[in-house]
C-alpha cells in the first residue's frame, strides 16, 4: 500500500507558484537582460524601526537587443518572476510592464 502512494505523489507536481517582484528598470545596457531593483520597507528584526532595503536583480528579456532594439528603458516599472537560472547571475525573467517611464 505504501508503493501505490509513493509512486502517485511522484507523478503530481509540488513546484508551487515562482515568487514575482515589481521593481524600477536601473540598466538596460546589455542584451537579454536588464537590471531591476526592487525596494521594500521592513521591521529590523532585534529593534523594530522601519527601514527601506532594495536589492537588485538581473532578469532575462528575450526581445531585447541593446544597441538596436531597446525594447525596456530606464526607469520602467516591471514586474519580474523567478524562473530556472538562465545564467550565472540570472534568476528572473521579466513578465510585463506595468508603467513606461515618462523621461524618454
């Protein structure tokens, strides 16, 4: 009995839903990727106070090609998910964008 439920649960898939960030576009000068920095405001955890933490993420876009088609700017707020790693620093892909920025 044991068997019959071990090979069930091994055809079913436990992945769960990839984690998804929305970030600021902070370089778009290489091909494929673009960098985003994604700021969020959290509780120190011994002191309490509030403190505004940002990590940059490199993340994976298929139809940009820097010098000749720049398909993402600076400034544009996206919405990223993690996915399989692509290369060695990248670990996200860009889903879509949210807002174009207003200085280009």
């Amino acid at each position: 009995m044991a068997e019959a439920t071990q090979s069930t649960s091994a055809k079913t898939s436990t992945r769960g839903r990839p984690k998804t960030r929305v970030g600021i576009v902070t370089s778009n000068k290489m091909q494929k990727t673009v960098v985003v920095t994604v700021s969020r405001r959290a509780s120190h955890p011994k002191y309490g106070k509030i403190m505004s933490m940002r990590e940059k993420y490199k993340a994976h876009v298929e139809d940009h090609d820097y010098p000749s088609k720049i398909t993402i700017n600076e400034g544009d707020r996206v919405r990223i998910s993690e996915t399989r790693p692509a290369s060695k620093d990248k670990r996200w892909r860009v889903v879509e964008v949210l807002e174009k920025s207003k200085n280009v």
